[in-house]
C-alpha cells in the first residue's frame, strides 16, 4: 500500500491576524476603560498558548512530584489562572517590576526563569532559581520581588517599588498583586492613600479566585466588588480567564500610571482548579461541579485555542505540536529537578547580608560554625 | 528705673546652634540684686527702662540705646558664650552676680555637639553625597521632625527626598522596605521604636529575610532609626527596649549609640550599608552634648558596625552597656576609681554582630563582668552576653558568675519615684560591681 498525502496546511493559509470581541470591563470611577476589541497576531497567540500550556503542565507535574514527596512543604498551584500572569506580562514591559504572594510559579516563570530552576528550586536542589534557598513561595528575577509568604505585606512592598519608579523617572510601573482573601488586609488599605496621595505608579491587582484558602469571598468580604475597594482608587473588573482581556487592561491599567495619574486597581476574575494548596484537596468548600463547570466552559487555555482555530490563527495540529513540545520540556526539566544534587551544607550560611566579607555564623552549637559569604 | 533682664529661654527648636534661654526679671535701680540663674556659658542682654535693649559685652553695664539684634517684641535673645570671650568682670554687679562665665577652650577643632545635632548632620551628609537616600516618616519633614533631628532637612532637600507619612507604620514601612528592593537607599524613621511593632513584619519578614531568601539577588539596604527605651514619664506602652527583640534576628544589622560619635558616625555607616540596619537611638540622649574631634565632624566618618569601644580602661572589672546606660556606667566608675576600684567600660555601639571579642579580651583582663542595659532581663542583651561569655575562653578567666544590671522586669510605671527604680541607676550599677568583686 502506498502512503497518500490525505491534506497539508501550508502556512500561508493562516491569517496573520484576528480581531476579537471581548467582554466590557467593570468601572469604577473611571469615564473610559479598556477597548472591547483586541487584536491578535498568530505569533502572538502561538506564544500565550506556548506559555499558558507550559505553565499549565508545570503546575501539573508539581502536583505529581508533590504527591511523590520530592517536593515539600507548601506548594501553591497556579492552574486555572494562567490567563492572568501571562496576560499581565504581554501588556507590560521587561523593564516594569512585578511583586506578587506566594501563588507564584506562573509569574516566575512568565517573568523569564525556565521551568527546569523553577521545578530545581521546588525540589530543593542547588540549580533551583535561587539555589535551593527559598522555595516554592520565594522566587525571584530581575524585576520580579517574589514570592512572599506573608498575605498582603507584598503590597506595601509594591507600592515602594513604585515609589523607586517615580523617584528615579524611567517611566516604568509595578504590577502589585494580591488575592481576594488579602484584600481584606489592612496595610493595603494603608497602601492605597499613600499610593494615591503621592501618586505611585502603581497598578493593584486583586486576583479574585473565589476563595481565600476554604473561606469564600461572600463569607470573608463585607463588599466583594474587590475593584471598588480602593474608594478613591479608580477600578477595573476584568474576566481573567481571557488572556486577550488581560492583556487589554493592563495595557490599559499601565498607560494610566505612566501618565502620571497615580494608582489604578484591577480586579481579575478567575479561578483555581487545585486546592488552596497541595494539602488542602479543595473540595470541602466548593463542589466539584463548580470546578467541571469552569473547566468546561472557562478555561484559559481552550478558550485561546477556539479562538485560534476558529479564526484560522492555527490548526489543531499545530496547537498539539507544541503540547508535545511543552510536554517534553517539561519532562526533562523534572528529570533535572529529580537528579539534581541538593545545595551544599556551606551553603547553609551563605546570603545572610549582602556585599558584606565573609564572617563566622553560629550552627546549632556553639561548636559548629558556617561561614556567611555574600 | 526699671532694669530688665531677658534672658531667652532654651529653645531648640532655633535654627542657629546658640543656646537661648529666655527669663524675664524685673528688678528696680539700686537693689543690684538678681536671681542666681543658672547661665554659665550665656551671656546675659540687659536694658534699660524697657525700652531699647542693648548688648553688652561680658555682663558689664548698659552701654545706652542702640538696637539690639535679635530683638522681638522687645526681647533681646543672647548669644552663646564662646571661649575666649572675656570672663564678666567681678565686683560690677553687686552681690549676687549673673555670670556669664565663658566656658574653657576645647583643643582645637574639637566642639560640643548634641546628639540631635549630630544625626542632623548624618542626615544631611549623607543625603547630599547620595541621590538614592531619602527619609521618611511621621513628621520628619515640614515639622523637622518629631524630636527635631531631620530639622532643616525638608527646606533644604525638598518632598522629594524627605516625606511625611501618614500614621501607617506597616504600611510607610513596606513602601520603604519595597524602594530599598527596587535600588532606593531609604531611612525609615519610627517615631519611637514602640510603633515598630506595628510594622515588624515588614522588618524582619520583608526586609532581614529577603537577601538570605533570594541567595543574594535581593538587596535591602535600608535603615530603621528612631528613639528606642524609656524616656521620661511616658509610661508602659512607649518605653519599650527593643535591642533584644531586633538583636535576634538574622539578617539585620543592630546598632545603638550613645555619644555624638557614635550617632553621627554609626548613622553614616548604617546609610552606607547594603544591609537593613535597625539604628536604637534615645530620646533622653538627643539633647547631651559630647565632645567631637574634628575627625569626627568631617563628611567622610564612619564608625564601623560591629565594634565595640573601651571607653575607660579599667582593671579590676569589666562593665559592658550599649546606649544612655554606657553613661551611668562611666559615672559609676568615677565613684567607685575614688574607692580604688578601676573599671573598664564597654560601649558595645552595635547588637547584632556583637563584638564579643572586645568582651572577652576585657574579661581575660579584668575577670569580672558586669553588664547594664535599660531593657528588660529576661532574653536580654546582657543574658546574650553572659551566654556568650560562658562558650567562649574567657570563661575561664571569670574570678564570680557575670552580673546582669537590667530594666526591671515589670512594663514602666509613670509615676517618677517608681519610673526612676524602674531603670539601672548609677547606685545600681555600682552596687553590682562590688557583689561581683565581694568587696
């Protein structure tokens, strides 16, 4: 039997490009908001679907190395919520700042580290992004500050990061993130009138997954319209599950602080498909209908896939050559984080101050002692 | 004839460094009688009539009208006393005299200077010599702050570099704490460190642990200051030492001055630090002034973090302290050096790294150890020390177990009888040095 060629897509049969509809944002003392429209290139789609799909899988092959104890303590898993980080980060530049909570693999990730140091770095080995020393809640790259582990003292934190913005006037801003359960901090609050008296270009953004750890937003928040809660800050409402909507209003968001106008607040509607985190099985709180029902009709990545194809941006055979592709990255990446070797004992001392010479630090006896190095 | 005396009253809140003290005394030709004020080292204006006050050289009598500068409503304010000046010449005044006695030349170069005006020219230095430095915090810049030590700083520097707050300790501190991350040098004054509390998290969450966290990739380089420990008749909730509880923590740096020196010279090297470094100043200290070589009044002073100093040499015993106490300790020791007991005392200047070395090499010396400090015994300073002191080699030289003078262990009274036995004395001090010689 002789093979037939059944059919063969060239390239040039797709579009370079399609505009899409998408949904009006929520506003909150502000005239105008976001376009409705968004236009995207094929590269571009190919790209938030590569990076959405990646962060998908790595999240996925945490859960696995997690449930086989090479990866401990916390772990905090982002699935669900890919449309947000990689929608953000499309609309910003490398050299604007991002700070988030302890959710952070997407961002790590969307910010420019590879899988295999943020894989390396949940399972403790000394090629992990920083070397082992912080872990699944403390990671960091050039422009992104974590990776913080105490709810809401990120957002302070942001709000100085864009104070340095201004202070040194490169036109640059500092995406501040938050979830819905921190936003009933205090120090936020405290954040927003400073942020506004001084006009900080800083954007806020409250990633509101419906519930903060088992406690939902209706049982937590006296008001849940998370974009109105910065009162004098003005607000978006964004469906964060479409990245294209994402990317629409932080472009949006960003613009308004370069501008000088001071803060702006985003709210981005989304949700988790794990648990809080990886001991919390996430179904006590909510049912697992919910959870089918988002999948189904709201998740990130099959939604930019309909699109695409729909819109003939790609085929579907494409698409499935870069989940393989993905799947394989994502393989090897394990594989280094698996093998590995874990960060040597001197490394124990090491970092306790920055640019200082070296110094004695004491173990845990008076006769054991590391040495601290810069 | 009326004669008017007006002596203006200490303020501090004047620019110029003069000391004015202001008092109004009324006293009619012929009586010659005055109040012994206490005025050494300020000359004394007077007029006559009330009208037209002149100044007068020395003290001696009225020259006629002329106008005085400085005059206010017909105040006249006086003049620092220098050294050099002529002293007022006896025998003019009548029987009780108002001396405005010069007071003695230092060597040259050397001047007093308060605390106060010591961190002022910290500040002012270093925001010069560094765009990246700002200051923030309640007050610090349209009131020249709440103690006045950023006085001057706002006017000349501008909202840029020196920023009023509003009252959110944990919130202006995690802004700090972010610019320090994004490149910024900033000094995040608490306006006493009981309000730090507030904002802890922030210091040692966001700011010790993030350089160890991120194995290096993260600076902090920011500094924490603001009076630290009892001031007077504050009560419980604002009398607070803190040494203990930010001496603790890995990842800072802890200083706490006592003399003009250590201020200015400790606050430059804090500045200067890539490390958050946490500054325990005192309020009772701001206004003391010490002696400062001219060394120590150029721009480029530092002291270095981490070393201790011997202020007395002594023999007979060791007496480690960090802050005001470091100044009873010296009087304890001028009392005791009459009663033949030589101590030597240790001014620690930084927490967090200790200088046990300087300790111990004082303790080989002397064999006896007595540490004071203003905070409270338990998991205190001179517990650390004694801890350390114990591990090291110099245990073996102890002749009596180390002694630790310490804060009462009780949250400070108001009234002054019990405030006053709430905090080492110089009669406490000395008492445990002769428990521990047995004498």
């Amino acid at each position: 039997a002789s093979r037939v060629v059944v059919a063969s897509r060239n390239y040039a049969d797709f579009a370079s490009e399609a505009t899409f509809e998408i949904k009006k944002c929520d506003l909150h003392r502000l005239e105008e908001g976001p376009s409705t429209t968004a236009v995207m290139t094929r590269e571009e789609g190919l790209h938030y679907y590569k990076t959405m799909q990646t962060i998908r899988r790595m999240e996925l092959k945490s859960d696995q190395l997690y449930k086989q104890k090479i990866i401990r303590g916390f772990c905090h898993l982002y699935d669900g919520q890919e449309a947000c980080c990689v929608g953000l980060e499309v609309a910003i530049k490398p050299t604007d700042h991002v700070i988030t909570a302890y959710r952070v693999h997407g961002f790590t990730y969307a910010r420019g580290v590879p899988v295999r140091e943020i894989l390396a770095e949940l399972t403790g080995r000394k090629g992990g992004c920083v070397k082992g020393k912080g872990g699944s809640m403390h990671m960091y790259t050039k422009n992104f500050y974590g990776g913080n582990g105490i709810v809401g003292a990120q957002v302070p934190l942001g709000a100085g990061i864009a104070l340095a913005c201004k202070y040194f006037g490169k036109n640059e801003v500092c995406l501040t993130l938050y979830g819905d359960g921190a936003a009933n901090q205090g120090q936020i609050f405290e954040t927003y009138n400073m942020a506004a008296l001084w006009k900080l270009p800083c954007v806020f953004i409250c990633e509101n997954n419906r519930y903060g750890m088992g406690t939902s937003v209706e049982r937590a928040a006296a008001s849940t319209d998370y974009y109105k809660r910065g009162d004098f800050i003005p607000g978006l409402r964004v469906d964060g599950m479409d990245v294209l909507c994402v990317r629409e209003a932080a472009k949006f968001a960003a613009e308004y602080c370069r501008a000088g106008k001071g803060p702006i607040l985003m709210e981005l509607q989304t949700y988790r498909y794990h648990g809080h985190s990886m001991s919390d099985p996430g179904i006590s709180y909510r049912t697992r209908e919910e959870i089918q029902e988002v999948r189904s009709k709201s998740d990130p990545i099959t939604l930019l896939k309909d699109r695409m194809v729909n819109n003939n941006l790609a085929s579907i055979e494409e698409l499935k050559e870069i989940d393989v592709a993905v799947r394989k990255e994502i393989e090897e990446a394990a594989q280094f984080a698996t093998t590995d070797p874990e960060p040597p004992l001197e490394e124990l001392g090491n970092h306790i101050y920055c640019n200082e010479p070296p110094f004695e630090v004491r173990g845990p006896n008076q006769w054991i002692r590391y040495k601290s190095v810069s | 004839m009326t004669v008017r005396y007006q002596i203006v009253q200490r303020d501090d809140s004047l620019q110029s460094k003069s000391m004015r003290i202001q008092h109004r005394v009324t006293l009619t030709k012929g009586t010659r009688r005055r109040q012994a004020l206490k005025t050494t080292g300020y000359r004394i204006f007077w007029g006559v009539g009330g009208k037209g006050f002149v100044p007068v050289k020395g003290g001696v009598r009225p020259r006629g009208r002329e106008a005085a500068p400085g005059r206010v409503g017909g105040e006249v304010r006086c003049a620092e006393v220098r050294c050099g000046d002529s002293p007022p010449v006896p025998g003019v005044w009548g029987a009780r005299r108002l001396r405005a006695v010069p007071p003695p030349c230092p060597a040259a170069g050397v001047s007093q200077v308060t605390v106060r005006d010591a961190l002022n020219q910290a500040l002012d230095e270093e925001l010069e010599r560094d765009e990246r430095v700002f200051l923030l915090g309640e007050e610090v810049a349209q009131y020249d702050g709440a103690y006045k030590i950023s006085r001057g700083l706002w006017k000349k520097y501008g909202d840029k570099r020196v920023i009023d707050t509003p009252i959110s300790e944990m919130g202006f501190t995690g802004i700090a704490v972010g610019a320090a991350m994004a490149g910024l040098r900033p000094v995040c004054e608490f306006m006493t460190f009981n309000f730090s509390m507030q904002a802890i998290d922030q210091v040692i969450n966001s700011a010790a642990k993030t350089c160890y966290m991120s194995a290096g990739s993260i600076a902090v380089p920011i500094v924490f200051r603001g009076p630290n420990g009892a001031s007077a008749g504050v009560a419980a909730q604002h009398s607070q030492c803190f040494a203990a509880w930010y001496g603790h923590c890995p990842g800072l740096k802890v200083v706490s001055p006592w003399s003009s020196e250590d201020a200015k010279g400790l606050l430059k090297a804090s500045i200067r630090d890539d490390n958050p470094v946490v500054m325990l100043e005192n309020e009772l200290l701001y206004g003391v002034p010490f002696e400062m070589s001219e060394q120590a009044q150029s721009k480029d002073f530092v002291v270095p973090i981490g070393k201790a100093k011997i202020e007395r040499q002594g023999t007979h015993v060791t007496l480690v302290s960090h802050s005001r106490p470091v100044g009873h300790c010296l009087e304890a020791a001028a009392v005791l050096a009459k009663e033949g007991v030589e101590c030597e005392v240790i001014n620690l200047r930084t927490i967090r790294p200790m200088d046990i070395e300087t300790v111990e090499a004082s303790v080989v010396k002397t064999n006896h150890l007595v540490t004071v400090e203003g905070g409270w015994p338990q998991f205190g300073v001179g517990a650390e020390i004694c801890a350390r002191i114990m591990e090291g080699s110099a245990f073996n030289y102890l002749d009596a177990p180390a002694v630790r003078v310490t804060g009462a262990d009780v949250p400070m009274p108001y009234a002054k009888i019990l405030e006053d036995n709430c905090l080492p004395q110089v009669k406490d001090i000395i008492f445990a040095v002769k428990k521990a010689l047995n004498i």
